[in-house]
C-alpha cells in the first residue's frame, strides 16, 4: 500500500536512447510533481500537475515530456537522453491545501552511459 | 544561484545530545519554510514547517527556528536519536501553496550511540 511509487528504480541506459518513468500515487492528491536531483544533490523541479493540468513547466529541455493520464499518475518521457541527464527522478504528490507538504516517491536512478 | 544554502554538508552529535541543522536563504520573498527528512534509497520526508509570521515551531523532539532579519532557520532535534541520521533539506517558498518548492543540497546527520 506504498503512497508514491515510482518504476524502475533504476534504468542503465545508453545515451541517445528514449525512456519512460511511470509513477502513482494511492492518496487521492490533486497535484503531482517531478522532481530532479543532480550529482550537486540538488533538488529541483521539473514540472507540476494540478488536476491532470500542467501548472509548472521549470526550464527543462522540451526532450522531457510529462503525462498525466489522471490525477493518480504523471509519467516522464525522456526523448534522445543525454549524459547529464543521469540524476535521481523524484515524483511527489501532494492534496489541496497543503501543496507545500510533498509526499515523495522512493527515486528513480536514471544513468546514461 | 542558491537561494537555500545549507553550508554544513555534514553533521555528526551524540546521542542525547542536542542537533542543530542550519539554513540560510537569500530571496527575502520567501515566506514559508519546510524541514524534510530523508533516509538513504527512500524519497525525502515531510518533518515540520513554519510561516514568516511566526518565529518558532515546535513538534515534539523537532523545532525550527525562523530569524527573518538574518534570512536564517535552524532545526533542532533534542534529544537526537540514532534513528535521526539522515539527510535534512531545508526548503523555501514564495507563498504558502506555491507549488514551488526550492531546496538546499541537504545537512546529513549522523547520531553516534
């Protein structure tokens, strides 16, 4: 009954390759995010989805795509991946009213070789 | 540009004994600061918050600290307990329900029994 789960945990891959992250959250929140953090663990975000709606769309290239089916999932396609895009993908969700309080997914480790 | 700085990238203390994890911020906008928590292989974790109208909060063994004038926040654990060792992020935004959360790279902290 995990709340924010994320698959794969971990996707090797070669670099020019196109890759899909899938993630789903059981809590009934009406937000979801992606977050990234790079080798300088930083964490960042990518994009946000209210409602199945894009409302933040961060300065990432337009070789990422999300796509939010429903309000349970936001999925990310990585189009031509490229060596920096090797980082740790976070989706996160969170309910009306407390957008600030993030309920995180475990990562996924993404690694272009 | 950092505007959430966490400079001490590591932190051990005693058991028993008294953490304190601090964070300095630089966009004076910001207006509503979280604490997260996060173990190694898992997505980080909701600890506590604060508002800029308040100057303190407090949560059982964790309370931050919020000096506006000095774009300063701190978290204390009392008593620390080997099972706090983790990575904390100090995150920062510009109106609670923002959907935009920005992080420092995270203090990590280490409970010696």
């Amino acid at each position: 009954d995990t709340a924010v789960s994320q698959t794969p945990k971990y996707l090797v891959t070669q670099m020019g390759n196109d890759k899909s992250i899938k993630c789903e959250q059981n809590l009934g929140h009406d937000t979801m995010y992606w977050y990234k953090q790079d080798s300088k663990k930083f964490l960042k975000i990518m994009f946000s989805y209210n409602n199945k709606e894009l409302i933040i769309n961060e300065t990432v290239p337009n070789r990422f795509s999300p796509k939010s089916p429903d309000k349970a999932h936001l999925n990310l396609h990585i189009n031509s991946l490229e060596l920096g895009d090797s980082a740790v993908y976070f989706c996160a969700s969170s309910q009306q009213g407390t957008p600030s309080k993030l309920f995180f997914g475990p990562g996924t480790r993404l690694t272009v070789l | 540009d950092q505007q959430v700085k966490q400079n001490s990238p590591s932190l051990s203390v005693q058991e028993g004994r008294i953490s304190i994890l601090n964070c300095d911020y630089t966009n004076s906008m910001f207006d509503y600061f979280l604490w997260y928590k996060k173990y190694p292989a898992e997505g980080p974790t909701f600890l506590i918050s604060i508002s800029s109208i308040k100057d303190k909060n407090e949560d059982g063994r964790f309370t931050v600290f919020l000096n506006k004038s000095a774009k300063h926040l701190s978290l204390h654990i009392v008593p620390s307990q080997p099972g706090d060792s983790a990575v904390y992020f100090c995150a920062a935004e510009t109106g609670a329900g923002s959907y935009q959360l920005t992080f420092g790279k995270g203090t990590k902290l280490s409970v010696i029994p």
